[in-house]
C-alpha cells in the first residue's frame, strides 16, 4: 500500500507541472497565491490512508515540497515539519469556524506566510520540558480500552508522553482524548499533519514518516509503546 500511495504521489506531482495546469493559468480569472508552489498535489481519498495503521486519514492534508521550501527560505528540516503541521492546523480551525472548505488566494498567501514567521521566529507545536527519556505511544496499535487500562495503571507517570496517530489530525485527536476522559495524562501530541515523504537529508522517499529524532533533543531516549503484533513504519527512530 505504501508503495502504491507514493506512486499515486508522484503521478499527481507530474500532472501538476503539466497541460492541466497550464490550461488553468490560461484561463480567464485564474488567480493564484504563489503558495501552491510548496504544496504537493493532495492523495484522492481512496489512497489517503495508513497501511501500518489500518485507518483512513480524517483530512486531506497538505504535504509540502521540502526541496522547493529549503530552496526558497533555507529551512532546516525540523523547521519545515513544524511548517506543515501547524499550517495544516491553522487551516483546520479555520475551516471548522467557517464551515467551507476553500481558501481564497489572498487567505492562502497570509495563512502560509502568517505561518512561516511564527516557525522562522521559533514558535514550536512541539514542546517538551528538559528530560532524558520520553515515552511514544502509537494510538492505532492499541484499542481505547487498553490505552485506558495504562493510564490507570500509572503506566504514564515515569517519562512525558508523546501521543502518535496515523490517521488523526491535531484537532480530531484532541478530541479524541477528551471523549475518552484522558486528559490528565498530559499528552504531547504528534499527528498525521506532521508526516512528509521526504526524508532529513531531503530524499523523497516511498512513504510518509517522519524522523521524530530530528524534532527533539539529540540526548533524548525514546521508549516506543505499541502492540507486538503491530509494525509501525511511519515513525523513523533512532
């Protein structure tokens, strides 16, 4: 499945560089926010999904073209990973208050660009205090029952934990916690808007993850929670 995601990726890049879109910038009343060029074509639903997770994505999100966003404003990778997760929640509330799902090209520009000075000028969805060890638990690999039966066990006491989704975004997995009553456990969350199928060194690669080493301190032990019988190929860990 992986494999065919990437080439379902690659194929929509391709149609995005080509006639289609020529045609389109022809076209009387086209108008265009220049954002675009960093932002890959989106998955169809059908292939909008997480083979090691076993679930369907709940947004389309917008995958970024780390090679052109390097290129244009020198970002490191940990910086555009930050880009895109909270580029990708910020359009989340606000299609959520707006109840639309279009932006025009003026919105498109300020939301990106509003953005890529809050990453540039060192805001971070990502924050955790100063530990040596912190605890990853990947939520598709356990049942809610089981997760449950963790937190009452005082399983989530010793190190700060990082919540992982496949297939949730920020916002649905916030609100997954609190139908679950789990917010006393303090999670740090990382979701599915954080994944790209580029990899640290810039390479695409034939799949989306994400190499969560590269967002935390280098000191850090990361403990990864999931199931025996599960694989997880989304996070790359150290």
């Amino acid at each position: 499945m992986k494999y065919l995601n990437f080439l379902v990726l690659l194929t929509l890049i391709s149609c995005g560089t080509g006639d289609l879109k020529n045609d389109f910038e022809s076209s009387p009343g086209y108008r265009t926010s220049g954002v675009e060029q960093f932002i890959l074509p989106e998955l169809p639903q059908w292939a909008n999904s997480s083979s090691s997770g076993d679930c369907f994505k709940v947004s389309s999100f917008h995958y970024l073209n780390f090679n052109k966003l390097k290129d244009a404003y020198q970002l490191s990778y940990s910086q555009m990973i930050e880009l895109q997760a909270q580029y990708n929640e910020r359009l989340e509330n606000y299609f959520r208050s707006a109840a639309v799902r279009f932006l025009k090209p003026m919105e498109e520009a300020s939301f990106f660009s509003n953005t890529l000075e809050q990453v540039r000028g060192g805001v971070k969805s990502l924050k955790l205090p100063e530990v040596k060890k912190v605890d990853i638990l990947w939520l598709e690999s356990y049942t809610t029952s089981e997760i449950k039966q963790m937190a009452n066990s005082s399983r989530f006491d010793e190190n700060p934990v990082i919540l992982f989704s496949s297939c949730h975004s920020k916002q649905s997995l916030d609100q997954w916690i609190h139908e679950h009553k789990l917010e006393e456990v303090g999670f740090y969350l990382v979701s599915a808007e954080w994944l790209t199928p580029y990899s640290s060194a810039n390479e695409l690669k034939a799949s989306l993850h994400l190499e969560i080493a590269e967002l935390l301190n280098k000191d850090i032990k990361i403990n990864l929670l999931k199931s025996e019988n599960s694989t997880l190929t989304e996070l790359i860990l150290p």
